[in-house]
C-alpha cells in the first residue's frame, strides 16, 4: 500500500500500532471500511497489530479486544475478508483468485494482462 493511504489510516485510526501494512492499493477501501467500523464500536482499549496478504488472503490481526467486542470484531473482519477475496488487490475493481505456481493473489482481467 502507498504510504499516502498508509498515512491515512493511521492519523485516521489510533488503534492501528504498525507498520506492518503488507497489501495492495486495490483493499484501501475494504481495510477504510472494516477500520471506521472498528471505530464506532468505541472499544477503549484494543490494537491491530498487522495488516497483510496472504495467500490471497487479507489478514487483520488484533489484540487487546474485549471479550464483549470479540464476536462483532470478529465477524466485521471475516466480512472484510469475504470482500477481500473478490476485490483486485491492485486496484480495486472486482477481481478473481490467481493461481501461479508460488502464489494466490486476487486480480481482475486488466491488472493481470
């Protein structure tokens, strides 16, 4: 991810305690999304610990949630998953699993020709 959309994120979201945001441009949205509701949750004290891809995959990691808040963060990031796994990792248009012989990513047709 750019630094400018880096930066965004964490002026904008205090709980975010990396610099381990390892993904494409492309999940910008899904991860803005998945953190303003975060936000309102109004969870005092929690952190989110790394952002990456794998394998296709977005990965969110927290730590420190509540045990009142941990179904509902839970269940905003497996969302942000599922959106995840349709979104093109590079620019954000709807996209399909790529398989190479290492690597699975997420991309649409006109980022992958």
């Amino acid at each position: 991810m750019n630094e400018t959309k880096k930066r965004y994120l964490f002026d904008h979201f205090k709980f975010i305690k990396t610099e381990a945001i390892d993904l494409g441009d492309g999940w910008f949205g899904i991860v803005r999304t998945l953190c303003e509701k975060l936000k309102a949750l109004d969870i005092q004290s929690f952190e989110v610990i790394e952002i990456k891809e794998k394998d296709g995959d977005l990965c969110f990691y927290t730590k420190g949630v509540p045990e009142r808040y941990r179904d509902n963060v839970k269940s905003l990031i497996e969302e942000a998953e599922i959106e995840s796994k349709k979104t093109c990792e590079i620019c954000g248009q709807p996209g399909y699993p790529r398989k190479t012989r290492y690597v699975t990513f997420i991309a649409c047709r006109e980022c992958i020709s």
